[in-house]
C-alpha cells in the first residue's frame, strides 16, 4: 500500500542552522497492518506521520503511495488522496469551536460524494454512538471533557472508512480502560475495511497490540520486537501499563460484538 524509502528531513532553526530530523526512514505498510512506532520525544514521529499522511514531503528520498510517486503529484491532487484515504486522530483535537459534535463528524463528509454526502448526518451519528458519544450529538466543544473531544475526533478520522488510519497518542487524553476500548475500536474499523492503521504511542501497552512495532532514533526506524518493548519500556521510561501477553495482545475476533465506549468511563 505504502513505501517510504530513504526519505530524509531537515528543518532550519530560527538562527539559520540546519536541523536533522529524519536521516534515512525505510517503512513498507501493507493494507491491513497494524504498525506501531515508538520514541522518545523530538525524535521525528509527528514528522514521518505528516509526511505519511501527505501533510508534509521529504527533503530526500521516495514514496509511493499504492505505486504512486507522492511527490510528483500536484499539492490539490495530494489533498483530494488524502482526504480520500487517509483518517487522522492528533495529539491535538482540532475540532471546530462553533460546531457541534455532530457537524465536526460531519466534515470529512462534506468532500464525499452519493450516499456518504446524503446520509453525512446519519454516518456521523453512528460513529459518535460507537465512541460513547451518542447523547452527545448536540454539545459543543468546550461542553465536553478531553477525553470526549479526542472521542469525537476519533469518530471524525473514522466516518469516511479510510484506507489508512494515522493515530498521534489516540489514547494520551484517556483513562486506561476507555483508551483499551478505542484501541478496540480503531482495530475493528481498521479490520473491516482491510485499512492500515499507523499508530504513534509512548505507553508500551498500545504499542503491544500491533502486529509490527518499530522504534524510531536518531532519525531513523529500527524494527523492535514485541519482548523488546520491555527493555524499551525500561531505557527510556515509556509508561509501561502492564504489557499484554500473546492472548491479550489477540484482537478480538471479527465475529466479536463491536465495542462501545460507554459515556461514564471516560475521566477526560
């Protein structure tokens, strides 16, 4: 689906001074896979995620997107893929202060096309009810704690089912329970549209969950095993939150109910 290939960037600091960030990133998704990188902070993880996600391009280096050259399109041609493929859950929520729970869903369907534009409220309802947000629809940003804005923007980089879920700390601003059940929930989706989902996390627990787990330094991935994510755990003090073993780390199966985050769990 996507492959990135010595891609490097480098940002120049206000003194004029170069900055390496990325020296030589090499990562293969396949649709379906579920990928988890881990690092400390600085160390470039929101930088490839936005170059993953077509926010940003390489100073050096390929990527293909479903054999695409992502750099010879043109800035609206990458727009139009990303907003057709890509679903982003940020550290940041980004939702929009003068819409409601419901609108800010909405939005992604806004650039659909058919029975996604014409049933947009309906699509966006049924994805705030599967967050736990189904009484919610009406609220205003700043009526909800944090943990319900990351859950409405969790149900907004969901709704238009993308091929590529990118997730920035998609439990950071969650109680451990409530942030399970959005993992939970994130693998479903990811699963019924054979989506990759791409996930950036400092807590080891979420990390264990993937299939494919990398660690990024000194600008570049290194493949990590899920028993290396204990020493990892232990250098660079990464919240630990009691790694699952091989029967916890199973999702759950396809004929499994969907989860539903219910309204209380969540501490915000």
């Amino acid at each position: 689906m996507l492959q990135i290939t010595d891609v490097h960037r480098t940002v120049i600091l206000p003194n004029g001074a170069p900055l390496p960030i990325l020296r030589g990133v090499d990562l293969t998704v396949n649709a379906g896979e579920h990928v988890a990188i881990v690092g400390q902070s600085g160390t470039g993880k929101s930088t490839l995620l936005n170059i993953i996600g077509m926010l940003d391009l390489p100073d050096h280096g390929t990527y293909l997107f479903n054999d695409q050259p992502v750099a010879e399109l043109s800035e609206s041609a990458r727009a139009h893929l990303r907003g057709q493929s890509f679903g982003f859950v940020f550290q940041q929520f980004n939702l929009f202060g003068s819409r409601t729970a419901l609108n800010n869903v909405t939005v992604p369907l806004m650039y659909s096309s058919g029975t996604q534009f014409l049933k947009r409220n309906q699509l966006a309802a049924a994805m705030l009810e599967r967050v736990g947000l189904g009484d919610r629809l009406d609220a205003m940003p700043n009526q909800l704690s944090g943990g319900e804005q990351q859950r409405v923007a969790i149900a907004r980089a969901l709704v238009r089912r993308p091929k590529v879920i990118l997730a920035d700390e998609p439990t950071g601003a969650l109680d451990p329970n409530t942030g399970k059940l959005v993992m939970e929930l994130l693998e479903e989706v990811a699963r019924e549209n054979q989506a990759a989902l791409i996930v950036i996390t400092h807590d080891m627990a979420v990390a264990a969950r993937s299939q494919t787990v990398y660690e990024i330094a000194e600008g570049v991935l290194h493949p990590r095993s899920k028993q290396s994510l204990v020493a990892l755990t232990a250098n660079h003090g990464f919240p630990a939150a009691a790694l699952a073993s091989d029967e916890d780390e199973a999702p759950a199966a396809a004929s499994a109910p969907s989860p539903t985050i219910e309204g209380g769990a969540d501490i915000g």
